[in-house]
C-alpha cells in the first residue's frame, strides 16, 4: 500500500461542503414541491442541528451562492399579491430556475443509473423487438447477404483471405468475409404514468419522492442517451392529465383517489399519435383502482376491489394490448388488493409487473427499459 501526501488546502473543503450543500438544497427543494423558501428554512434548520454552518458558510451566503449559480432567482411577481396595486415591502420571494430542474434530473439519473450499474436485474421480459441503427460490437461473425457494408471488420477478412491464399497469390473471397455484430436499439415511445393519490404520502411514508426521481431520471437517460424516443409524463389521482417533464420534481400529491382507467385511457391517446416502433405504458402505483370517470362523472368506491372499476380497467389494458401498446406496472406498496388487480391487468395486456420497495424502484424501472430497447442481430 502506497502513501500520497499533499498540503492540506482549505478551499477545497470549503467547496465540498458548500456542494454538499447544494446537493441537499436541491433534493429538499424536490421534498417542498418547489417551495425555495421552506426548502432553505428545512435546510438551516439541519445545518443549526447538525452544525454544518461555519468557516464562512452560513445561510445568507448559501442563498447568494444558489442565486449567483442561477439555481434560484427573485420572482418579481411576488412583489404584488392577488389583486393588488401597490407592491409589497420586504425582499421578494425566491423561485427555482429551469437550471435547478435540470440539475435534479441529472442527480436523479446519477443516484439510480449508478444502482443500476451495481446490480442486476434477472428476468424473462418478452417485448416486440423493432428499429433500425445500433452499437457496434466486438464480436463477429460471417458475412451474410444483406449485411451492411460498413460492419465488415476489415482486419478479420484480410486475416482468413492470407490464411487461405498466403501473402504472394492474395485475394478476397465472400468467404473470408467477416462482419461485426450490432446491438440494435429500438424506437420507442414511453409514457410514464404516475399516481398522486393521497395513498402515496399515507401514514407517514413518501412514496411520491422515489417515484418522481424515477420519472426523472428516465427524462435524463431519454434525453442523453436515446434522443430519438419519446417520453411523455401523465398524473392521475381522480382524473389524470399531462405535464411538462420539467414540472415533475415540483408535482404533489393530492386529496385524491385512483382513478388508473383515467390514465390508461390518456396513455392510449397520447401513444396513438407516436409512430415509434414500439410503445409502452410505466405506470407506477401504490393503490387499487378506486376510482372512474363515466359521462363526466366520477364514480368512487374505496372499498376492496369494485368489479365495476376493475372490470373497465381491464377492459382499457386490452385495448391497449390490441393496439401494441405494453402496460409494465411498479407496484410500490403490498397491498393484496393491489396485487389482485396488476395481475388481472397484467394477464390482459400481456404486459409485465414488478413488485418493487422504494429503495430498488429506481434500478428496476431503469434495467426493464434498457433491456427491452436491446437486441443482438
């Protein structure tokens, strides 16, 4: 074992902890919703606790800090409250940037693909395969009519046409020629569907966090690795309805129920007009459906498994199912009435369906779509 010893400098640890402190401001600004103000006070009340203010590093200078950085900014409109003429006095209040969105998608993609690439994920996961364009790999194999010229690997051709022939009488046959495999990608259009329910903050357990980190780090993967997929966002509680990627790490839950046709029925709106080649439906839950929307209404029914819910639920997953569109459901809590439903949806979609706790929500989802977008050719 070798030793390295170095002048100790005190502005590196100094810019340690001050991002440190940066990356606990942006996860306790995903917790308040977007609320800058209580996701600084949450933070000082932390640093007062565990004394992690000091050697220049205080609150004030954190702020100035964040804002010189562009991850907060002074909303002006705050300066005015509803209906008033006359602005208000004091400093206005603080707002995330696009910046800090940005970032925690990045920290999201950061904290679950590095889970990902720790572990393993182990499964038979059957999906229909299609698209065009790939990696190339180092493994080879023979020519065959049809294959692309530029995956012909050049080196291995010359080696079995000098094999075959020796270096003064040199030419190349179709035998000799080798080509390279290629892992091909498939297109694929993704809809995330995410449960809002007030079951996902009950009894004191944050479900909605891990599942929006989740959401956010497949916006990252999509948008940094496969920019040609497409990756749309839709909330459901009662009702459910689309929001901006963007909007996610600030989303809350609600006073609501589990209205899971609502946001099947707005998944199958949404991929119809995708021309990818392969279409799928995340939907990640905590609850049985307990909620639907007929004429305009909303009929509820919290109690055990309504069959008229289920039955209209189903009904949705198979129609799903016959336009190619894959339902792979997270269950995030072991409720036997949820189980009892994902498996009627799952046997009618032909789709997939994990059991997963928070911790390994992230990986689980992260692995089931990169696995299902490979295929070896």
């Amino acid at each position: 074992m070798r030793f390295r010893y170095a002048q100790f400098d005190p502005r590196f640890a100094t810019e340690r902890r001050e991002e440190q402190m940066r990356r606990l401001f942006l996860q306790l600004l995903m917790h308040s919703g977007g609320d800058v103000d209580r996701a600084l006070e949450w933070l000082d009340e932390i640093a007062q606790r565990h004394r992690l203010w000091g050697d220049g590093l205080d609150l004030e200078r954190l702020k100035e800090m964040l804002q010189d950085q562009g991850y907060i900014s002074a909303d002006p409109r705050s300066r005015t409250g509803k209906g008033e003429r006359v602005p208000r006095s004091g400093p206005p209040r603080l707002r995330a940037t696009r910046k800090a969105e940005r970032a925690l998608r990045g920290l999201a993609f950061e904290e679950l693909f590095s889970s990902l690439r720790q572990d393993s994920i182990h499964g038979d996961h059957v999906t229909p395969h299609a698209g065009s364009g790939g990696d190339r790999l180092p493994e080879t194999r023979p020519f065959l009519f049809g294959d692309r010229v530029q995956d012909l690997d050049i080196a291995g051709s010359v080696t079995n046409a000098l094999l075959r022939t020796g270096a003064e009488s040199f030419d190349v046959r179709e035998d000799d020629l080798m080509v390279h495999e290629i892992e091909h990608a498939t297109s694929c259009a993704t809809v995330i569907a995410l449960d809002i329910s007030h079951s996902m903050i009950l009894y004191g357990e944050d479900r909605i966090t891990p599942a929006k980190k989740v959401a956010l780090a497949m916006a990252e993967l999509i948008q940094t690795r496969y920019p040609k997929d497409a990756l749309d966002v839709i909330v459901f509680g009662d009702e459910a309805h689309p929001i901006h990627p963007r909007d996610l790490a600030f989303i809350q839950v609600g006073p609501f129920h589990t209205n899971t046709r609502a946001a099947l029925d707005l998944s199958e709106q949404i991929l119809t007009r995708r021309r990818h080649a392969n279409r799928q439906v995340i939907l990640i839950t905590d609850g049985k459906p307990s909620a639907l929307t007929e004429g305009g209404q909303i009929y509820i029914n919290s109690f055990g498994l309504d069959a008229r819910i289920v039955n209209l639920t189903v009904e949705a997953a198979q129609r799903l199912r016959r336009r190619g569109i894959t339902i792979t459901t997270f269950m995030i809590a072991s409720d036997p009435y949820l189980r009892q439903f994902v498996e009627r949806l799952t046997e009618a979609n032909h789709g997939r369906a994990y059991y997963a706790d928070l911790d390994d929500l992230g990986r689980f989802v992260l692995a089931d779509y990169v696995k299902n977008k490979r295929k070896r050719m």
